[in-house]
C-alpha cells in the first residue's frame, strides 16, 4: 500500500540509483553469472573434444604416431646435452662426423621438419573459424527499460 504514489517512486528512485552505480562499479551478481557461464562453456568445450566416437586400433595407433614428433625432438634434445656431459669425447666425435652430411641433405631435413610442423599449424588454422557478431541495431530512442524514464515520457508528451 502506498501513500500518494510514495511506495512507487521509491522503487523508481531505487531502480535509477542502482543503474547509475552500476556505471561506476560492477554488479557483482552480474559479474560472477557471467564468470559461471564462461566457466559452463569451458567445460562444454572440452567436454566436445574429447567426445569421439571409438575408433578401431589401427586409427589410435596412427593417432599415437602423430603424437610422437614433437616429444621426441624435445626429449632428445635433452638427451643430448645428457650425452655430452657424461662421454664428452664420444660427444665431439658424433658431432664432428656432422660435419661430413652434404649441405643438400640438411637442407632436405630442415624441409621435412618445416613441413611436418608447418602442416600442422595450417590444418589447426584452417579449422579455426572466427564468430563474427551479428551487426548492433539502433535502439528505438522512444522506448526504454527503465520505468521512470517512460513515465517521464508520458508526462512530458502531455
């Protein structure tokens, strides 16, 4: 019950403030739905990745030769600074005996690798589609959600 209209303005006033604050700090409620929904997406995200159909044991065989290049190089990096240090003469006659590969060869590894890799990142790029939004629309200036303003339209237009 409100007494001449109070009750109703009071809400009103209350709406307008609590707009005009939230331009100054974040609504936290807000804030926290949105970091759950992205939080939600996430998860569906992954969830989609990793929800394939079963494959026969040829396919996860070749899926796991896939997976070997990139570990391998790195761990035989490692593994080579590793046989430096414990046979250093063996070392510096293994990396001497590289001096005696044809240039053509080294190039035809560097394409290789190039390609391999190189590959690899055109087929994760072109399976990267970009969401383009949808264009904004102008809002009709004559409509609002906030209540005060349309009874001040109202008022004003009479």
């Amino acid at each position: 019950m409100s007494f001449l209209g109070l009750g109703r303005t009071a809400q009103q006033v209350g709406g307008a403030v609590a707009e005009v604050a939230e331009v100054f700090t974040v609504n936290k409620t807000k804030a926290e739905q949105g970091a759950q929904a992205r939080y939600q997406a996430a998860l569906q995200q992954a969830g989609a990745e990793f929800a394939q159909t079963r494959t026969g044991w040829f396919d996860r065989f070749i899926d796991g030769i896939n997976r070997l290049p990139r570990p391998m190089l790195a761990l035989s990096t490692i593994a080579l600074f590793a046989y430096a240090m414990a046979d250093p003469v063996g070392f510096s006659e293994r990396m001497q005996g590289l001096a005696y590969v044809p240039e053509p060869l080294w190039w035809l590894m560097g394409a290789v690798v190039s390609f391999y890799f190189g590959a690899r990142e055109l087929h994760y790029f072109r399976g990267y589609r970009p969401v383009i939004p949808a264009p904004a629309t102008v809002a009709d200036p004559t409509t609002s959600d906030n209540p005060a303003l349309n009874d001040w339209r109202q008022t004003a237009a009479r």
